[in-house]
C-alpha cells in the first residue's frame, strides 16, 4: 500500500486489534501528527492511536521505527567531522537530588568530549536539570546551533533545552499524552527519550536508568525491561548505547532542590561530594569513555575522578556557564569558593528567607530515607511545579545530614529545610518529614554503590 493511500481510521483499527504497524504506517501517521506538508490529522484520532498503542503495546521493530520517524521530524543537528567518535551524551529516567548531568557533562568535557547536553525541567516528583542551572543568575539555557557548535569548539559542552525545530513530534505526542492517560507506555516512553538524543547526532549515549522507591520505575524487573527497551532502540538509531539501573529509593547526595543541588555540584567539582554521588558520575562517565573505544573502563572511572578532583572539570564548568549568558565575575565567584559548607554558596545564589531544622527522635542507625517523600515536600514548598506555567523558587530545598546506614543520636539534625513564606513550617509537613526516616536499632550496612546492573544492547 503506498502511503498516499493510508487513512488514520485504518491505522488505529490495525493496532487496536493487535497487528504491528509497517515503518511507512508509522512515518506516515507520525508526520500527520506535527501536519508536515500541511496535512494534520485530527487530535482526537492521535489520542486513539496512542490509547491503542499503550494497550496492544508494539514490537522491538516498531519501537525503532517510531522513534527514527520522531527524530525525522525536525532538525537533526550537524557537528564537524573532526568530532566525530567523540560526541556523547547520558540520560537519566528521573530521580530526587539527581544533579549527575551537572558534574559529568563538564567531566566529560575536561576528557576531550564533546557534550551537547539538551535536558528537561522537572517531571512529577522528579527535580529538572534545566531547572537547576536557571538558579545561576543570566543562565541561558536557549541556545541556536550556531551557539552550541561555538560552545562545543570552546568549551567541550553544553547544557540546553529543546529548541522549537528539535523533535516537534516529541511535543505533540508528549502534550496528548499527557491528557488522554497514555503516558504510561515503553514504546512511547522510549521514542520521547530517544528521539531526541538521536537528533543531537551523537555517537555515544549512556543511560542512567533509575529504580526503586522513588523512581518511576519501582523494581529492578521493571527498570531492566525499560532499560533494554532504550537501549535497543538507540543502538537502532546507529548510536552506541548502554544503560546502568540505579538505586533511587534514597536521594542521591545530599540535596533536594534547585541552587542546593548547584551549591552541592560545585562542591563535588572542588574535589569535596558525596561519595554516592561521585560514584554514579565516575561509572556513568567510564562506561561512556568505554563506549567510545577511548580507554578501558576502569580507566575511564578514574580519568573523570581525576578531572573532577585536580579541578579540570571545575574550570569546564566556569567556562559553560560564561559561555551560557553567565557574567564572567558571577562564574568565577561562584567557581571560586571552596565550600567545606554548602551554605557557604549563598554568598552568591539566592537564598531563601527560612530555615528549619527537624532533629532526630531516637539513637540508632537510619534503615532508609523516603526519597519520593521528601521529594514531594519540596516540591510543595515551590522547587517544582504543579502545571507547566508554575514558577519555580530556586531557593527552597532540603538538606540532609544523614546517610542510609548513618549512627545517629537523639538530637541530631538530620535534614534541614530551606523555605520561603511563613517563618514556621505547618506541623502536618514537619510529620511527614519526620515519617521519612526509619531507624533501627541494629547496625545497618551503608549502601557500597547505587549500581545495580548495566545493560548492553542486544546483538
């Protein structure tokens, strides 16, 4: 059947009823979506395609279709020849205190990376990476090509958003899903990711695929099969891809919020973060330098903790941010202090009008931390939004004190609470805080590594 020949009610009975859609169906069905040429199927139709599609679910082949066709959908950015091999990127799925982009897109970079990072803002109880760098005053996260390629020859990397022309599929289909309850589907999970990592032209993705407590995906199981899902149909898009699960049940690091997690990237970028967090960064960065045949794994890990200690990936990222719209002396003060206190970056950022300390009520050693909780109290304080027109306060946050498998004492503070508003908390927030800790009184083992598992691409 020739594609001037399909009708969008024929393509939905198709997959309603279970059969697979061929890559021309799909790519037909995919530009009617964002009216390429002027034809624009009706909205109502899209809904059902998608409903079907979250329902009858679609092969390994469709997936791999569907997302070259999204990524078909608008620019595809073009790089030098000379960097080729050497253009890399990592996802994340979402997690809480997830500030990894920050401290590896510049580690990256410091290694002889070209990183062009295009990021998004928070998801549901999931902090934003764009979200995080606009709390660093004059932060321009909208750059052209133009300006990337100049931020790649100059820096090594760049961190963006999408652009208008970038994936216009992945916007449409994002927005009905959104309300027609169909965002809960892999294939379509995957195309929205993918799709847009493969229109930045890269060489080499790594994903950072998240599961647990406070994670979308709540089990291994179900992080490994989306896992393999991205990974599969990357490697289908030509992209060198692997994935590594992640334990998300408590935050990474030890800030939730917006310019918390800068002050506590900054920290880890002079050489002084926490060790959870360092780990994540030196894993996700040596299976990408291995990925691009540049040096063996256990190399590559120490070749970023060396960048990311000796103060090569602190320069990168004075470099980014000045080459982002930041004013050369805000870059260089922010840079510049050394923070044995995370506090100590208020002398720069915004800092918010209260603080308030919740203490710990028994002796004994934290069993775990309720990260999705503690997410959902942030974002309630204004560190995330509710609806896309919501205004983020960067300011707001939490700051904990205490690890998973920490010794603690009655008295202790265990996190602390950057608000704005009233000056005290209400007594139902300081409950649920409270309700997110757990302690034993039996020693309990310190998590050794967040990594689970990587996940290759299937041969």
């Amino acid at each position: 059947m020739s594609s001037s020949s399909f009708r969008m009610p024929d393509i939905i009975r198709k997959k309603r009823d279970g059969y697979e859609l061929s890559s021309d169906e799909i790519k037909w069905f995919i530009d009617r979506a964002v009216g390429k040429n002027g034809e624009r199927c009706d909205d109502s139709q899209l809904g059902a395609l998608l409903m079907a599609i979250v329902c009858k679910g679609m092969s390994p082949s469709e997936t791999v279709s569907m997302t070259s066709a999204m990524t078909k959908s608008g620019d595809i950015l073009d790089w030098p020849d000379s960097w080729r091999g050497k253009l890399v990127d990592k996802h994340s799925t979402g997690g809480v205190g997830d500030k990894i982009s920050l401290v590896l897109a510049p580690a990256l970079a410091a290694c002889g990376m070209k990183v062009p990072m295009i990021s998004g803002r928070g998801l549901a109880h999931t902090g934003g990476t764009l979200d995080k760098m606009e709390s660093i005053p004059g932060y321009n996260i909208y750059l052209d090509h133009e300006q990337m390629t100049k931020a790649l020859e100059t820096v090594g990397c760049c961190i963006v958003g999408q652009t208008q022309n970038l994936v216009p599929a992945d916007r449409k289909l994002y927005k009905t899903r959104d309300i027609t309850a169909t965002i809960e589907s892999f294939p379509l999970i995957v195309g929205s990711i993918i799709s847009k990592k493969a229109a930045e032209n890269i060489d080499a993705l790594i994903l950072d695929v998240k599961c647990g407590k406070a994670a979308f995906m709540k089990t291994t199981e179900e992080g490994r099969d989306l896992a393999k899902a991205l990974v599969n149909a990357s490697a289908g898009q030509g992209i060198k891809t692997m994935a590594l699960l992640t334990n998300m049940d408590c935050p990474i690091g030890n800030t939730i919020g917006n310019a918390l997690e800068v002050a506590e990237t900054l920290q880890c970028l002079h050489g002084h973060g926490p060790a959870d967090l360092v780990d994540i960064v030196c894993n996700l960065g040596g299976y990408l330098l291995e990925l691009t045949e540049t040096m063996r794994l256990e190399t590559g890990r120490e070749v970023i903790r060396t960048a990311i200690n000796d103060g090569t990936a602190l320069n990168t990222f004075r470099r980014m941010l000045i080459e982002q719209g930041v004013e050369e002396a805000v870059a260089t003060s922010l840079c510049d202090i050394d923070m044995e206190d995370i506090d100590d970056v208020w002398a720069c950022l915004v800092k918010a009008a209260n603080e308030t300390d919740v203490k710990i009520e028994k002796n004994g050693y934290v069993a775990a931390i309720d990260g999705y909780q503690l997410a959902i109290i942030s974002h309630s304080l204004g560190a995330g939004r509710a609806n896309e027109s919501d205004k983020i306060d960067h300011a707001v946050g939490i700051r904990l004190f205490v690890k998973h498998g920490s010794k603690v004492n009655k008295g202790d503070v265990w996190l602390r609470v950057y608000h704005s508003g009233e000056q005290y908390l209400p007594t139902s927030t300081i409950e649920a805080i409270k309700n997110s800790l757990t302690i034993r009184d039996t020693e309990v083992q310190p998590m050794a590594t967040r990594v689970i598992e990587p996940v290759f691409a299937d041969n």
